[in-house]
C-alpha cells in the first residue's frame, strides 16, 4: 500500500471540507427559506383574515378584498410553495450524497 503524500492528505480533507461547507451553507439557506415562506404564509392567512373580518364589520369597499386579489395571492403562495419543495428536494438528495460512503482512491 502506497503511503499517501502530505499533499494528497490536505486536498482529500479540503475537498471534504469544502462539500460539507457546502452542503451545512444549503441547509442553513434552506431552513432559512422555509422559515420565511412560514412567515409569508402566516402574514398573508393573518391579512386575509383581518380583510375579511373588516368587511363583515363595516361593510367598507375601501376595504373589500376583491376575487383577484385573492387569486393573486394564491398564485404567489402556490409558486413560493413549489420553490420550497424543490429546495427541500435539492436538500434531500444533497443530504443522501453527503451520507454515502465515499470509495477509496486507488
């Protein structure tokens, strides 16, 4: 068996090093991700809802949420919605490469 070269040794470990930087920087992006889309979802239910509850109260056009602005708004969560899976999809098969065992250099 050869003997591996100070060389070899520190690129093996930096070229590991620098997949798993990467990969914790993709899960911190990731979570980062879905904690706003969290808070986008929440906000928007809570703005819908307070729309709604305005109208009952007073009956005000000022404050009427119309159908196309709610189907606006349904679009933007559906299409902040398939990012995020797309994300976490990319965060699942990066997760599944880090944790394969990787094979020996001949």
């Amino acid at each position: 068996m050869e003997a591996m070269t100070m060389t070899q040794r520190t690129r093996r470990r930096g070229i590991i090093k620098l997949i798993g930087d990467i990969a914790d920087d993709s899960k911190e992006f990731i979570d980062d991700l879905l904690d706003r889309t969290r808070d986008v979802d929440r906000d928007l239910r809570d703005t819908v809802r307070h729309a709604v509850d305005e109208e009952e109260d007073d009956q005000d056009d000022d404050h009427v949420v119309t159908t196309s602005q709610l189907e606006a708004l349904q679009g933007q969560l559906a299409s902040l919605a398939e990012q995020v899976g797309r994300l976490a999809e990319l965060q699942q098969q990066q997760l599944q490469h880090r944790e394969q065992p990787s094979q020996p250099t001949r």
